[in-house]
C-alpha cells in the first residue's frame, strides 16, 4: 500500500503484540480507512457543509456552480461541473478543482483545471473535471482538521485581482 505522507491528516492503525518472555515481541499492523460520515456532512456539520451535497449552488448575482455526480463525489472518477455564471465578464477564465487542508504538513493546490472564458461562462458551460485519484483522502472536516474540497471558477483579470465564485464538494 502506497500513502502520500503529505496528503494525510489523521492515520488510524489497528495493531496487535504478542508478548513472548525472554524474547522479541512480535508485532503486525494495518492501515484503517476511516471517512466522515456523509449523513454529518448532509446534515451541516462542520465548515464544509450542506452544501458540498446539494446537486447545484446558487452564489453571489445569480452565478450557479453544479456537481452532477452523486454525492459525497466518489474518488477516481472524472467530476462533472455545470457552471453558470450570467455577470461573468469577458477574458480568460478556468474551472478548477482545488483542495484545501489545514494540517501543518498539508499540500493544497489545483488537483484539475479546464481552460475557458468568460462568454462561455456566461453561456453556462458543462464539463468533466479530471484529478481526484483513486485513492485520494476523502472530505473531513473535525478534530482542528480539515480536507476539503472546492469547486471554483476564475476570471483572469490582467493587473487587477481575479473574480472567482466556488462551492465546497464531499469527497469519499
């Protein structure tokens, strides 16, 4: 089995030891693959929320940001995003899928991005996502931790900051 330290939060391990006298205390142990439950994401429990299970969210001046998998999102599948975006203004502009951890050794980033523009977002524009890997940390959210996943489109804007709307996904 192979792990990316740098994606872990929380390791849970089932271990057992034999103690023999006078001798070398055997030992084996195994990986647990422990996830949140997805009735507490539902439900709204943690920062992520209900909303990472609704089918489609409605933001700031209209703009809509779909996920048409069922949810939570399984892992190792392309994600199919529907985003509309009405007061989108012209220029380049992607889709992103993005992780944000909050663990001291976490690795956030752009997992997916799809090339795009703002006329297309306007239009409303459907498309597969790539980049969340079999095996990939699934969506958690207690303890001080968090592994979440995000939804989000961008604008380029030249010498100005980026417009951007996003909406959280559960991930199992």
């Amino acid at each position: 089995m192979e792990v990316d330290i740098a994606k872990v939060i929380v390791a849970w391990a089932l271990e057992a030891r034999w103690d023999v006298a006078m001798g070398e205390d055997p030992w084996v142990a195994t990986g647990l693959h422990i996830e949140q439950n997805p009735d507490l994401i539902a439900a709204g429990v943690g920062r992520q929320g209900g909303l990472s299970m609704l089918d489609e969210v409605t933001l700031a001046e209209g703009a809509t940001i779909g996920v048409a998998n069922p949810k939570p999102v399984a892992t190792g599948s392309p994600i199919t995003v529907t985003v509309a975006w009405p007061g989108a203004p012209d220029g380049d502009a992607r889709i992103e899928l993005h992780r944000r951890i909050s663990a001291p050794n976490g690795v956030e980033g752009v997992l997916a991005s799809l090339a795009t523009t703002g006329a297309e977002l306007r239009a409303g524009l459907t498309a597969d996502l790539d980049g969340l890997a079999a095996g990939s940390p699934p969506s958690f959210d207690g303890a001080n931790l968090e592994n979440t996943y995000i939804v989000r489109a961008l604008i380029d804007r030249r010498f100005r900051t980026d417009l951007a709307i996003e909406r959280p996904i559960a991930v199992i």
